[in-house]
C-alpha cells in the first residue's frame, strides 16, 4: 500500500511554515494585538519565499492565530485561536464538576494522541525540550517550588504536542490547559494534589515511550497519566466536600 504524505515524512511548505510562524510568536513573547513582522520579513527570517509565508499565513489566519489587517499588516490574534476564550469561555463554567470532568476526558483523548504522533514524529531537539520539560517538573518537587513544577508541567504536555506536528491538536492542548486552570477557582490549588511525586514517574513513563519510538506505549503512559490525575482531582473534592 502506498504511503501517505504524512507517513513519507513529507510535508507541505505552507504547513511547517505555518508551525514556524508560531513558534516566531512564541520566541518573540508577542501578545494578543501585537503587530507581527510583514510577510517579507518573515519570508527572510524563516528562509523561505513569500508565497509559502502568504499561504501559512491563510492557515494561521482560517485557525484564528493571526489576523491580517489590509494596509496595516499582521498581527497576533485576540484570542487563542478557534479553540480560544470567545468560544470556549462561553460554556465552561469552572464550578461546574461535570464541566470539569468531560474536559478531563477530553484532554485524555488529546494527550493519547499527542503522545502517539510524537513518538512517530519528534525531532531531536523536540526530545530534548520534553526531557528538559519533565526534569523541571522534577526540581519543583524536590524543592517545593510548586510554580516551578506548575512551570515545567505545562512546559512538558505543550512540547509533547509541538512535537505532534498537528497545529489543530497544538492549538486544543494549549486551550484545554488554560481552561483546567481555570477549574482552580473552585478551591483547589492545583490539579494534582497528592499525585505530584507518581506524576513525575508518569511524566518519565511518557518520554520514555516516546524517545523509544513506541506509539501506543506512549498513548497508554498518557492515558494513566490523565486517568491517575482525575482519580486525585475527586479525591480533593471529595475532602473538601466532607471535611468537618
């Protein structure tokens, strides 16, 4: 059976384009309305022609990451993308337990595919941000800095589905996080409780699976990842609920 693209390891120059262009966003720590460079620019920056920038730019703009003013140039978009505040904002209530438990199942479901592509498709240095990304969530243990591992936990699941190789799936990972913190206005300081020390063995299962090429390994080492974090978000309900 012939390959896909995708299996070939081919990929259109529009759409790693359009990745580089986000992750331009992200080293330049631009916001929501900041101007961004002009297609020329970017064109030079990312060694590539303007035409594939004007492309990646169509994608980046259809997903609600960039907006492009006629005469004035490009700029970041005001919300998180098609996945962003506006829409999502609009139906999540954060005290609402079953509103909190479906998105625990739906970052189950992102989190197993993430973890499937990037064990197919991560680079060396993708590895590398994972790794760094899991031995920060370490040291935040090890020291009780909570931010820290807070920090490195974010770090860790969002260099997982760069990895991917899927904006559509990059984009979710990144609204579903956001949205979950919001979970913590019910009184909760954190999502995981009593599971920090097991969630860094998780987080070491995942990479592992992942560096190892091991698709569904990595999908497995994911899944009991979210499973085991939802099973201690009840645990401090349920303690908070019934605490004298």
């Amino acid at each position: 059976m012939p390959q896909t693209p995708r299996e070939s390891g081919y990929r259109p120059g529009y759409e790693v384009a359009a990745e580089e262009v986000l992750n331009l966003i992200a080293r330049l720590r631009l916001r929501p309305g900041d101007r961004m460079p002009t297609e020329n620019d970017l064109a030079r920056q990312l060694g590539t022609s303007r035409t594939v920038v004007r492309e990646a730019v169509k994608i980046l703009s259809a997903l609600g990451r960039v907006r492009a003013q006629k005469g004035r140039g490009l700029y970041v978009a005001d919300d998180e993308g098609m996945l962003g505040t506006g829409r999502w904002a609009s139906f999540f209530l954060p005290t609402d337990l079953d509103h909190v438990y479906m998105l625990f199942e739906f970052r189950r479901a992102q989190e197993m595919e993430t973890s499937r592509l990037a064990a197919r498709r991560a680079t060396p240095a993708e590895l590398g941000a994972i790794e760094k990304a899991a031995a920060l969530c370490r040291q935040g243990h090890e020291t009780g800095r909570e931010e820290l591992f807070n920090d490195g936990d974010d770090a860790f699941h969002t260099s997982i589905a760069d990895a991917s190789h899927n904006m559509f799936l990059q984009v979710a990972v990144r609204e579903a996080r956001r949205l979950q913190a919001q979970s913590n206005l019910i009184g909760l300081s954190g999502s995981l409780g009593g599971h920090v020390a097991k969630a860094i063995e998780e987080h070491e299962a995942i990479f592992q699976a992942i560096r190892a090429g091991d698709p569904e390994a990595a999908a497995q080492a994911a899944a009991t990842h979210i499973d085991n974090t939802l099973d201690d978000y009840r645990r401090q309900i349920q303690q908070r609920l019934f605490a004298p």
